[in-house]
C-alpha cells in the first residue's frame, strides 16, 4: 500500500514537472534522481538562474527512518517511532518581479509499531503565495483556487496558513496565504490522494493563470532591488521556523533537496525599507494582517 501511495505522489509530481517545461528552457533544467542508503529516494527537478526563473524546483520523495524526527506533527505518543514519509514539494522563485515566489507541499505520514503495523497515518499540505508587486486581483483569484481545493474547509485552512506563514520577529506574514492543513485522516487512503491531487491541480491552475498574465509584463530596478531584499524574508522563514525543513535536516535528509527552496539571488540591505515607494507600502500594508479575499 505504502508504494502504491509514494506511486501517485511521484504522478502528481511528474504532472507538474510537465507544466514546468512550458516558462523554463530545457538546457536549463536539472533533473537529478537520487538515493540515499538507509533513508530513501527521489527526484529533484530545479533551474538554477535560468531563463525564466532565478531559482525553481521541484521535489518528489519517499523516505523511511527507525525515528520519527521532533518537528513532525505525529501524536507524541508517536514520537522516535519507525515512520514512512512521501511527498511532493514545489517552489519558484521568477525573475520577474511582477510574478509572485509560489510555493506547494502535499505529503503522507505514517508511523508504525513494534508489529510493524500502522499506529496512525495521515496527510498534509498546502499551498502559499508571497508577491513583490501587489496586484490584489491577483491574490483574490489564488484565494479561489484555494477555495476550489478545500471546499468547505477553506477557512479553516486559510487561517490555518496564515498563522503558520508568519514571521514572529518581523511581525509580518510571509505572503498572501493560501491554504495550510496538517494531520488529514480518511477512512481509504484513496480519499486522502484525492485531496492531495486536488491541491496540486489548483495550484497549478491558479500560479500558471498569474504567470501568464504577468510575465511579459516590464519592470524597473527599483522593482527588482525589491524583490531581492524580500527573498530574504522568505529565507528567514524557511531557515527560522519551516517544519519541512527541520524535518529534512533532522531525518538525516538530502541538504541539496532540502534547501532548494531558497533563491539564488538574495540580500539584506540595512534599513532598506524604511524609505518605501507607494507600491511597495500597499504590499507591506497586504502582509501585516490577515485578510479576507473571497
């Protein structure tokens, strides 16, 4: 059963990939299939400073351990347990920042006895958006796709991402949001991929229907400077309080997949921000409280 399910996550990840090929130049695209003894398999699909995107990656894996690492959610009852994990998890980072950084995770958990039978299984995921350039129109039409994926939980897993993509020390969110669930248990695990491939579709539906309406679109230097200096938040997000990421580095996991998510291309000018455009202030003004967009 547990190939089965690491089976459709490796088809969700290759749709995607497949839609990937559309913006990025194939010489640009790195596709590096890996295995690590003791721990597990997978696929990364990246471009670094491409044409289209400064930093873009896709990652399928499927990895088991004897302890389930502490920055997973599994019951504490659960922790230092046997575990098996799979997923997909996706995030781009364009050149133009006219185009938002975007960013997926579907995944399954599962954590075993000394029988080894299945204490509890369960999945998770979600999607978020952090633009440079704040086109509201934008935003609303990712919050429905976002409705469109959770149906009657959106939200519940809009606050959800909100409270989870959230800076505590700059208090600012790290983007728009989007939707964030944890913990998602069905009586089939059918019903469960059912749900992660909905996500995957939405996002998939909603990003490409932003980049193609903002990627010929001209910017200045003052834009670009900006979105450089954001990534940053973005880095401090994924090294400070990411959960996947803790989960990486203490499953023993792959550092080049794990940190793929960080941009290329990044800086942290002293005070640079507090000299903000009219632009620029109607973005912080997006990221410093919840809002409803739907």
């Amino acid at each position: 059963m547990l190939d089965k399910i690491a089976e459709n996550f490796q088809e969700i990840h290759q749709s995607l990939v497949d839609n990937f090929y559309r913006y990025e130049q194939k010489e640009k695209i790195i596709v590096d299939k890996w295995e690590k003894e003791t721990l597990g398999r997978g696929i990364s699909v990246v471009v670094d400073c491409g044409k289209f995107f400064d930093k873009a990656g896709i990652n399928f894996s499927q990895i088991s351990g004897n302890s389930l690492p502490r920055s997973s959610v599994g019951s504490e009852g659960y922790k230092d347990a046997p575990y098996f994990a799979t997923g997909v998890s996706v995030v781009f980072h364009p050149k133009n920042p006219n185009i938002p950084t975007s960013h997926l995770n579907v995944r399954y958990f599962a954590t075993f006895n000394e029988n080894n039978e299945i204490n509890e299984d369960w999945f998770g995921g979600g999607f978020d958006l952090t633009p440079y350039v704040p086109f509201k129109e934008d935003c609303k039409s990712w919050h429905q796709q976002a409705q469109i994926a959770s149906k009657n939980k959106y939200q519940e897993w809009k606050n959800n991402c909100d409270d989870y993509f959230y800076l505590k020390h700059r208090n600012e969110h790290r983007g728009i949001g989007g939707i964030f669930y944890e913990k998602q248990t069905f009586e089939k695990p059918e019903q469960g991929l059912e749900l992660s491939k909905s996500v995957a579709e939405c996002f998939l539906s909603g990003y490409s229907n932003i980049l193609d309406k903002r990627k010929d679109l001209e910017f200045t230097e003052r834009q670009k400077e900006f979105q450089i200096f954001r990534r940053g938040r973005y880095v401090e997000f994924n090294l400070l309080y990411d959960r996947g990421t803790l989960f990486g580095l203490q499953s023993g996991g792959r550092i080049e997949s794990i940190l793929m998510s960080l941009p290329s291309e990044v800086s942290w000018r002293y005070k640079f921000d507090q000299n903000l455009n009219s632009e620029e202030q109607n973005l912080y003004n997006l990221i410093s409280k919840k809002h409803k967009w739907i």
